[in-house]
C-alpha cells in the first residue's frame, strides 16, 4: 500500500491523464462496480453481519439493492447529464453562445459512517465516478470486517490511481484531512463534522456534510395510529435504530397517546414476539461504548415498554419512553432502539418547541391535515422527510438527501450526486466579428449616452 500523499498524488496526476473522463470511460466504471457488487452480495451481507449482526434481508434491501439502484440510475441518465447545456444571453452579450458545462472536481475523498457501510461509501463514489473524478475512500473502523472486504474486493477490480480504499481510524482520517483533496465528502457525526469541515477551510477545499440529529416523527390528533406506530417502529428498529435518519423521538397530540402506547405493544408483539436471537431479525448495538451509552440512557428513564438489555450479546431491545423535554435522553442523538415519547396540546406548540432544536436531519408527520403540512414545512428547518411514513424518502433517487445547519450541507442521490461531485463551469463563446469600437477606450460621454440608451 503506497503511503497516503503518494496514494492522492498519483490520483492527481491519473486525473489529469483522463482516467475517467470519457462518458464511455465512466459507463464502464459504474458498470464493472456494479458486477462486482452483484457477484459478491453474499460476502457482503456475511460481512456486516459479522460486524453488528445485521440481518441479511436487511443488508441486501437497504445496501445492496440502493447502490444497484443507484448505478442503474446513473447509467440510465448520465449521457444526458454530461451534455454541456446552452442558455440564453443578453442584449449585453449578444451576439455570442452561452453554454454551462459540467467539469469534475479532480480527485475526491470520502469518508463513511459504519452505520451502513456499504451504502455510505458506495453512493456517494458512484456520484464520484458518474462526475467523472478520481476516489480516494476511507470506510469507518468501526465496522472493521466490511471496512476490509470493501479494500480487498475495490482494489481488485480497480486500479489505485483511480479509486483507493484507505482503511483506519481517526490519525489516517487526520492524515487524509491534509492532503490537497479538490472535494470532501463526509458522513459521519456533527463533532466529526466540524473537524472536517476546519481542515477543508484550510485548504479552502468543498465538502458536503452528512450529519445526524434529532429528528422527530408527528403524530397528530387526525392520524391513523395503527399505522403510524408500525412505521414509526420500523423505521426505529431497522438496524436497531442505528440509523441517521431513524425517527430519534416521537411528538403526539396528547388525545392520540394511549392508543399509541397500545398500538406499540402490539406492533412489537407482531415484529419480534419475543424472539430478538442473533442472526434474525434484529441487529445488535456496534460495539461496546454505543451500548453503554445507550444502557446508561435506559437506566434514567421512564420505560413503557421494553427496556431489557444484554452486553454479552449487545443487545438492547426496543423501548417506548415516556420523556419530558428536559430529560437526559432529549439531548443528543440516541442512535439506537429507544423511543421516547413526548405530548402536544396544539400545533403552535409543535412548530414553537422544534424550533428550540437544531435542524434534524428528517422529519415526519402522520397526518392528513394539508395545513398542518404546510405550516411545518414552512416553519421548521429540516433536511427531508415523510408524510404518514418514514425513512423511504432514502430509497427515491430522484429525491435529493441531506441536511441543514447541524444536520449537514449539500445533498446527494440520483442527479443530486452528479451535482455535487461536479462543479458548473461557465463559457461564453463569441466570434471574432463583429468587434466594435463602442466598448473600448477612450470613453467618452456619447458612448455612456448610447450604452443607457440600448442596454438600460
Ligand atoms: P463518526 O463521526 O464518529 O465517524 C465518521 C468517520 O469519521 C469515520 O470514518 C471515522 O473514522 C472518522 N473519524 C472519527 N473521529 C475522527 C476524528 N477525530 N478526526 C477525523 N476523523 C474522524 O460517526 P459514526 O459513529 O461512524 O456514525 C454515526 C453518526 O453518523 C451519527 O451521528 C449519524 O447520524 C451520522 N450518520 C449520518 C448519515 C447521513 O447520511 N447523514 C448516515 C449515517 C450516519
């Protein structure tokens, strides 16, 4: 393994040789990621296993189809995205052509979140490569069993000079926040976020953000709550509720609660009945740290249903909570299978409290009341999110994915990717006649008076 400035200027130099420039050149790229990711589910999905005990349905429908997914749609639309688009000029700048052409930055990293490995580092490399840039990818530590698994099968099936996986933690990251990137991509936590992002500024290098938060599910007085508390639990317990944009708590109108609280018993009732074995349905916590976190936030809190936990196995089973908005377990993001529940009386009150927290990352609402929509959508800032569902906003590629203010900044999926691994360069052509005097010096108040008079 070539050491890391090498790895970044050999990339650079690849970069400006044209290794994937050509529409055909990057096709073909997206293509063989494709083959190699279809060829190797099995080991994939075993792998991610091994790290947390994700069960496979869950790996195959929420990685490896979406980055299948992904591909298919970069492949489908890229011949058209690439193509420079002409736009209309001025009175000022006739007679010439405008057009905006897309240009990849150069050489890009990017850093992943363990949470979904393969989807975290996968997505946004194929927006890399769709945009037509060298990858330099660092997956996260964490889940050191795929980290590798993604090293060993990238490197066989792709030259370094164009992608280079870049396993280890915190000093390697450090070490790949000096070097002279053209673009930073970046998931992960808020706290790492602004590491990221003070490193960039350095070297006033792009980055787009990919945080958490706190992101809230509405349930509101009109809403079905037999539904509600079935999506609500899914999108809370995939992955044991280790997911960025899991509903974090959820916020209903205080006539709907006792029906959810019922609702709840019976949704986990059905998911689970009380089999939460290893390698079946249901994921483990990470690692250690993550479960004493989540235990110590157990321990102080008012469980309704649930609450068991085990470090042997890191399990950690999922919880309905009865909180108030200045408990312990309301601060930061709980990234795992707790759920508190908080009440409203009115919908002011919904916008007014939100508004106290930052920004989430997703937010969803179980209503079917348009003014209620709109008035949250209007006044809460929040990536993206939900009606009377959550998570699958994820899963549209035609929907943009991101976060604002402590959430994040930028956005990627579908187009969005090509977008954002891609920078608008502006061309204004003109021919070389005709070439009046009118615009060039000695200026002289006619001229001033023919300029007001055409262009004014
Ligand atoms: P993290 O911020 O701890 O780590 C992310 C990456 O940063 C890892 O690759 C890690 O090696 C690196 N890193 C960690 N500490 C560092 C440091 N001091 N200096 C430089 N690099 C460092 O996050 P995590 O625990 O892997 O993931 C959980 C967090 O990520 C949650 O907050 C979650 O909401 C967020 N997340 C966001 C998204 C999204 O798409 N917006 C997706 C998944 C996870």
């Amino acid at each position: 393994m070539k050491k890391i400035p090498d790895l970044v200027s050999t990339q650079k130099a690849a970069f400006r040789k044209g290794v994937n420039r050509s529409l055909k050149q990057r096709i073909a790229n997206l293509k063989k990621l494709r083959k190699l990711v279809l060829n190797h589910e099995k080991e994939l999905c075993n792998a991610i296993a091994e790290d947390f005990g994700k069960p496979y349905f869950e790996t195959f429908t929420s990685e490896i189809f979406t980055v299948l997914q992904e591909i298919d749609f970069h492949l489908k639309h890229l011949s058209k995205w690439i193509k420079p688009e002409n736009v209309s000029g001025t009175i000022a700048t006739f007679p010439s052509k405008s057009t905006v052409s897309r240009q990849p930055y150069g050489t890009v990293l990017v850093i992943g979140a363990w949470n979904y490995p393969i989807y975290l580092t996968l997505i946004p490399m194929i927006g890399a490569l769709s945009g037509g840039n060298t990858v330099v990818l660092k997956p996260s530590e964490i889940s050191g069993t795929i980290s590798g698994l993604l090293h060993e099968l990238i490197s066989s099936a792709f030259p370094n000079q164009l992608i280079s996986v870049v396993e280890g933690g915190v000093p390697e990251t450090q070490e790949l926040l000096f070097q002279p990137f053209d673009k930073i991509f970046f998931t992960g936590s808020s706290r790492v976020g602004k590491i990221v992002a003070k490193a960039a500024a350095e070297q006033l290098i792009p980055i787009t953000l990919e945080l958490g938060g706190k992101s809230p599910a509405i349930v509101h007085s009109d809403a079905n709550v037999e539904v509600s508390a079935r999506r609500i639990w899914w999108g809370k317990t995939i992955n044991a509720g280790q997911v960025c944009v899991a509903p974090d708590f959820v916020l209903i109108h205080e006539s709907a609660a006792d029906v959810f609280i019922k609702e709840s018993r019976k949704t986990l009732s059905t998911f689970y009945a009380g089999d939460f074995r290893p390698g079946t349905n249901y994921a483990r916590i990470v690692n250690r740290d993550h479960f004493d976190r989540l235990s110590a936030l157990l321990e102080k809190s008012d469980v309704i249903i649930g609450g068991t936990a085990n470090p042997d196995s890191l399990f950690i089973e999922p919880t309905l909570i009865s909180a108030g908005w200045d408990d312990e377990i309301m601060k930061d993001e709980i990234f795992g299978p707790l759920l508190p529940m908080l009440t409203y009386k009115s919908e002011d009150e919904v916008i007014e409290r939100l508004n106290t927290l930052p920004a989430p990352l997703a937010l969803y609402m179980f209503t079917e009341s348009e003014r209620f929509q709109s008035a949250i959508f209007r006044d809460v800032p929040f990536g993206g999110g939900c009606v009377n569902e959550t998570i699958t906003h994820l899963a549209n590629p035609n929907l943009p994915f991101g976060g604002v203010g402590q959430s994040g900044m930028g956005a990627y999926h579908g187009r969005y990717s090509f977008d954002t691994f891609t920078r608008p360069q502006a061309i204004l052509k003109k021919s070389f006649w005709p070439d009046p005097d009118f615009r060039y010096p000695p200026f002289d108040d006619t001229k001033l008076k023919w300029f007001k008079k055409l262009f004014f």
